[in-house]
C-alpha cells in the first residue's frame, strides 16, 4: 500500500470517474486503474464498483476512502512541520489570551512583531484560562498568554512580568481625591468585577478577601464594559495598572493607586511541551519584553 495509490482511490471517490480522477492526479486512466486494482487485491476487498456510466464506493470502500483522506492529511500535516522546522517564524502563530491581557497587550505587541517576524501573523483567541488550557492541550491554539498559577500536564510556561492592581472610581466619589487605597477598604463599597470564572476576579478577591465576605459585588461581562459602569456611577472597580494606562482616560473616573505593597498578578506565557516552533515563542516573550511601558514589571 503507497500513499499514491490512496491518493487515487479518494480523487476517484470525489469525482466519480476514472479519467477526470487520472488527469487530476497526472497520471494515464490505465496506471490509475492499474494501482487501485491492485490496492484492492493488497486488501482483499472491492473499494469501487464500476459501470459503463458511474462509478460507485461499496460499504466497505467508503471506509477505506475515509480513512485513506485521513492519512493524507495526516501526511501533509508531516510536511507542514518539517517547513515550520526550516523557518520557525513563517506561518500563522495561534495565539490565546485572556480576556484582561489580550484588549491591553495586542495593540503593545503587534507593531513590534510586525518588525522581528513579518512573516508571522498572529490568530487571536480571547478566552477564559479554563478554555484556553483546553485548546493549548488539544492543539487548537499554539500558544497562550496566561496568569499564574498555571500548572498543568503537558504543557509548559515562562514567568514574563508583574503587573499591579489599580481601583477605579467614578470622579465624584467620595474617594476621588485619595492618594492610596487600603485593600480592605473595598468591603465597604459596591465593587463591580468580571463575571466568575475569569481568573481577574479571583486575584482582585484574593487581594482583598474582606470583598468576598462582606462586600456587595456586580459582575460585567469585560473590563471595558465594567470601566463604563464605573463612569455611569455605579460602583467601583479594581483594573489592571495595563488597562489605567494614560491612553484610557476618562474623565468621568479617577484611577487611585492602592497603598503600597499593592496587588500583583503575574503574566506568563505557556505552550506544549512537545511544540516544535520554540522560536515563535521566544519571539512573543521579545516583543513583550520590548515594550516601553510603566505598568510591567519585567522578569528577566
């Protein structure tokens, strides 16, 4: 059995017909009928029944046909790996993140990628590290932007940076003109976080656990959404210092450093272990590396 003579059995299953299957494959309509009679024989099986004016799979040829598009696949993806292994930079990278990184990070990372991997486009998926843990596992994504802790079988991550936690306030709050927040003052207020399960949420009630005892907490769907809350005079809330960034001023909310030592989360980059295009990650570590910003603190 060769993988050519598979390759002529699924042309002949999508076109119903020897000679259009023959000039597919560039081959003469003898040596086509020739190599699968004699994959048939190899197998002991009739794949094709064939009359004057159609030619038809048996039961049996179907799942031969099936699985034989499948090694094939499989063979090309062979050949994808070994071009990956020539130019590790060449190629879409499959990039995860979740959802308090990706909106403030991107606009950072992708000018600087564009000049040291221009051949490199990134594929975005913003998602819960619950799902995104999944899809690095499974080989839907490449790579994934998380915040520890991350332990998980099979795959691997590199500490990049910390990055403090900031409270935001609506501008007529009565905390609007403070130079620090206490951690523990937030029990008193109504504090608007993303919905469970997203794993900001569970820093910012680590950081402040008096919050998840006695303090009154609404959920939003994103940072952004949650920011425009705060502006609307609904509560307050707790940002990453990325997302209070000069850039997102809003002169409806004040942002308000908290008291030092403030809390912290650390962002990190993690792949599978068995990924063969280390290179793309390192270059994903550079650019975050390379941005010239006061809210990370880099670990080197």
């Amino acid at each position: 059995m060769s993988l050519t003579e598979l390759k002529f059995i699924v042309a002949v299953a999508q076109e119903r017909n020897f000679r259009r299957a023959a000039e597919k494959c560039f081959v003469s309509q003898p040596a086509l009928s020739l190599a699968i009679k004699k994959l048939e024989e190899e197998l002991k099986v009739i794949i094709f029944e064939r009359s004057r004016t159609d030619v038809s799979m048996t039961e049996i040829g179907a799942k031969i046909v099936e699985q034989a598009s499948k090694v094939l696949e499989e063979t090309s993806l062979i050949k994808q790996i070994a071009e990956l292994g020539k130019n590790q930079l060449k190629g879409t990278l499959k990039l995860g993140m979740i959802h308090s990184v990706g909106p403030y990070l991107l606009p950072e990372i992708i000018p600087i990628l564009r000049k040291i991997a221009p051949d490199m486009p990134l594929e975005v998926e913003e998602n819960l590290t619950a799902n995104l843990e999944a899809q690095l596992r499974n080989g839907v994504i490449d790579v994934a932007i998380i915040a520890l802790p991350f332990e998980v079988p099979g795959l691997q991550y590199r500490a990049l940076y910390d990055e403090e936690f900031d409270v935001v306030v609506p501008c007529q709050h009565h905390w609007a003109q403070r130079k620090s927040i206490r951690p523990e003052e937030l029990s008193d207020e109504k504090v608007l976080l993303l919905n469970s399960g997203h794993c900001f949420s569970n820093q910012v009630t680590q950081a402040c656990p008096e919050l998840s005892r006695k303090g009154e907490v609404l959920q939003g769907n994103s940072l952004e959404t949650i920011r425009n809350m705060v502006a609307s005079n609904l509560g307050i809330t707790v940002l990453p210092c990325s997302a209070t960034a000069e850039r997102y001023n809003n002169p409806l909310i004040k942002v308000i450093p908290f008291i030092s030592p403030a809390p912290t989360r650390r962002i990190a980059i993690a792949w599978r272990k068995s990924f063969v295009r280390l290179e793309a990650v390192e270059k994903i570590a550079e650019a975050i590396k390379a941005i010239n910003s006061d809210f990370m603190h880099l670990i080197h």
